[in-house]
C-alpha cells in the first residue's frame, strides 16, 4: 500500500489540515450516498440529519476528521482502501463520537496543560544557562518538551478512546453492524506493521495502538443485536460503484486501468474506466464505457449524467442536452446535476436555451448556494442578457465561496450600486459585502506584523 495513514504520525484534530486548505470533492452519486449511510448514525447520536453532513476530500492518504460543526471530513484515500461501506461506516462513528463530545472545543485544554508545562521548563533552562549551567539547561529544556509532549498526546489518546466507544454505542443504536469498525481497525493495525511502528505501548502517540483498540471494543460490538447482520446489498451496491468512479477520477488513469480490465464487465468497471478514458483523452472510449451503463440502466439518473457531461465536454454540448435533462428530472433537480445541464444549455450557444438555462441554474443555487461553477453559469447568462448588477452579484456569489474577498468585495460594491433598492438581491449582496470586507480587515494585522519583520 503506498498511501501513509496520516493519523499514524499527526493529531487527528488539533494537527488536521483545513478542510478549505484541501479540494472538497462534490458528486451527486456519492453525497446521496454518503448522506443515507451516515444518517442512522447520526439520529442515534442525537444529531439532526439536516445540519448533519459528510464532507470528501481529494487526499490520497486514508484519513478522517473532525474540525467544529457537525461535519465530518473523509479523505478519498480512505474510501479506496475500504473493503465495504460498513468500514466507512464504522469510521463516521467514531467522528461522530468526537463531534458530539466537543472534542474539537475542548483541545484547547490538552495543548493549554501542555503549553504551560514547556514555558515552565523553558525560563528554568534560561534561568540555569544563564547561572553558567548550559548543558543542564539544555537538558532542563528537552526533558520540558518531552513532558509536554506527553501530556498532550495522553489526552489525545483519551479523546480517541471516547470516541471509539461512543462510536460503538451509536453503530448498535442505529442497528449496524460493527463488524467494519473492527476490520478497518484491523486494516491500520497491518498498516502499522509494515510502517514497523512498535507495539509495546502507545505512550508516544496521539492515538491507542490499533490492536488496544481492538481489544477494548470487541466485546462490546459483538455483544450488540446488529452483530452480524448483513449489510444491505443495495448499499453495498452504491457503495462499489462511487468507489469505482472515485478511483476513475482521483487515481493515476493506468493504475485504474489495470484494477479494471476491459474483461471486467461489472457496473463498478465500466464505471471507473469511464473517468480513466474521459481524462486521458480517449472520448470514444469513454463514451462506450457509458453506453454499456445505459443500456444496462438506462434511466439511471447518474449514468444519464455520466453520459451528458462526457459528450458536453467532448465537445457536443447539443448531444448531452437529452442525457442531462433526463437525470435532472429523475433527482428532482438535484443542484450538481441541474448546475451541468444549464452549462450544457449555454454552451449550445443556442439563444433560444438561455431561459430554461436561467430557470434550471436559478433553482440550483436556490438549493445549494455553495456551488462556485453554478454561479459563474448564471453570470454568463447574465452577462449576455445585459444584465450587470446580477453578473456583479453571482461574481461577487463566486468569489466569496473560493476564499476571494477582495474580488467578493468589488463585485458586492457594483452590485449594490445598480440592483434595486430593498430588493432581497440588493441585501444579499451587502451581505457578501460586509464578510468580504470584515475578511479583509482580519488580515491587515498580519500584513502589518510581516511587513514589520
């Protein structure tokens, strides 16, 4: 395996990577899917599904976390190296079990402890260097840091049993089963082996060694009712296929080639190899690939979408109209989807398309306002119709969601400028207005500082 389990060497929550530092992932298929998997989870743990949400992440290593909210962060890594979805499964839960034990919130007081022990030993080495006593005071210092050290890592490792058990809780109350917590712990345990990471104890770590995990939730899970059970097919099903498409997407295109050869006729191959054609460059091939989706689902929403987006992007923007409408209709106008057939509606260049282009984008970021490639889609509709303030105000939409303020700012202003007085528009775009600004403001101190050095 060439992925490195992040966890292994970094603090899951105090140490992850932003989720707005890494490319959040967004596909139809696969949020409806993680969505339902995840949902049963959640309502055991007392979260409402609808604030609840399971966010991708493009990062090849096998990963998971938290960062405040009720959302939790999976890498794609992770998703391709799971056996089944009752894996992914057991790993939502323990997020879940950090999400509803404030873990986030409360890691201030692991690293506060910590803090105040390395200050502590740092004026007692100054202090001795400064007596004549300089190697005790080096030896004040590393013995300081390494107590330090210690007493953060042992509330991180106290954090991570919580979560695992209240996981388990959650995964029995939901009625799955936690047979895929344990395999997947299983997996990092093998994973810790060939990293040849020592198995005495896990003094030196964030997290228990996944055998002391393992050992402490087996009696546990498979004393609950759900141990056992099967997983249902259907979601089993979803699971192979985003996987597949998944490692179509993200993976080197010869790597999923060779996991899926063409005498593999499954969906989940046809599937991935789809992705791996498209990106390569081989439209005819991926076209194929799709036809042998359709026909063998052809009302399949997302093979429907599949098929419009491969022929829109190839360069038939008229060809992709049928597939594309088809699949927005059969989700109900799912945001993502309806975002690519208004594209395709534009890109016919067709005068007569750009009303139902306007509905369908309009309805979309009704929807889901976060959705940058909808909002440039409606300003280039805008544009044509000659309408600037609403070019002004979805550019100003578009900024503001790619972390641009000074861009989110501008547009915000022209917008105000020329939309209607009162108008839900007009306040939407001073809206964006004051958080670009206040944005903005926020940095000019650090400016400042570095300026200064």
């Amino acid at each position: 395996m060439k992925r490195i389990l992040a966890g292994l060497a970094t603090a899951l929550l105090v140490c992850a990577q932003p989720a707005a530092a890494q490319s959040i992932l967004r596909d139809a298929e696969t949020e409806s899917l993680l969505a339902d998997m995840a949902r049963p989870i959640a309502v055991a743990a007392g979260l409402d599904p609808k604030n609840f949400t399971v966010v991708l992440l493009n990062d090849p290593s096998v990963n998971a976390f938290v960062a405040g909210g009720q959302a939790v962060y999976l890498h794609s890594g992770l998703i391709d190296e799971a056996d089944n979805i009752n894996e992914v499964q057991g790993v939502v839960a323990h997020e879940v079990g950090h999400i509803v034990g404030g873990h986030v919130a409360l890691a201030g007081r692991g690293a506060g402890p910590a803090t105040s022990i390395s200050i502590l030993s740092l004026l007692l080495g100054v202090a001795a260097v400064a007596a004549g006593a300089g190697s005790a005071g080096a030896g004040i210092l590393a013995a300081g840091q390494q107590a330090a050290l210690g007493n953060y890592l042992a509330f991180s490792r106290t954090q991570e049993t919580s979560a695992d058990a209240a996981g388990a809780r959650y995964l029995g109350a939901a009625g799955v089963n936690g047979a895929g917590m344990l395999s997947f712990f299983k997996k990092l345990q093998n994973m810790e082996y060939r990293l040849a990471i020592p198995q005495e104890n896990s003094y030196n770590r964030t997290h228990p060694l996944s055998g002391e995990r393992i050992s402490a939730l087996t009696a546990d899970l498979q004393a609950q009712p759900a141990w056992g059970k099967p997983t249902d097919p259907a979601l089993q099903e979803r699971f192979l296929r985003v996987q597949a498409k998944l490692r179509g997407y993200v993976n080197d295109p010869k790597e999923t080639l060779r996991r899926y050869p063409a005498s593999d006729n499954s969906i989940p191959a046809h599937y991935a190899r789809a992705y791996a054609y498209h990106l390569t460059g081989y439209p005819d091939q991926a076209q194929q690939e799709t036809a042998a989706l359709v026909k063998a689902k052809p009302h399949d929403p997302y093979f429907l979408e599949l098929q419009g987006q491969i022929l829109l992007e190839s360069g038939r923007p008229a060809d992709a109209l049928a597939p594309l409408r088809e699949a927005t209709q059969r989700t109900n106008a799912q945001p993502l989807i309806a975002a690519t057939f208004g594209h395709a509606l534009i890109a016919t260049e067709d005068p007569a398309h750009l009303a139902e282009a306007e509905k369908v984008l309009r309805q979309a970021v009704g929807r889901d306002r976060e959705n940058p490639f909808a909002w440039t889609q409606l300003a280039t509709i805008y544009e044509r119709k000659g309408d600037q303030p609403r070019v002004a105000l979805a550019m100003a939409e578009r900024a503001s969601l790619i972390g641009e303020p000074q861009m989110a700012l501008a547009s915000a202003r022209a917008a105000v400028a020329g939309l209607p007085e009162g108008s839900s528009e007009r306040l939407r775009a001073q809206d964006i207005q004051m958080i670009a600004q206040n944005e903005l403001d926020e940095r000019k101190p650090n400016r400042r500082r570095l300026s200064a050095q």
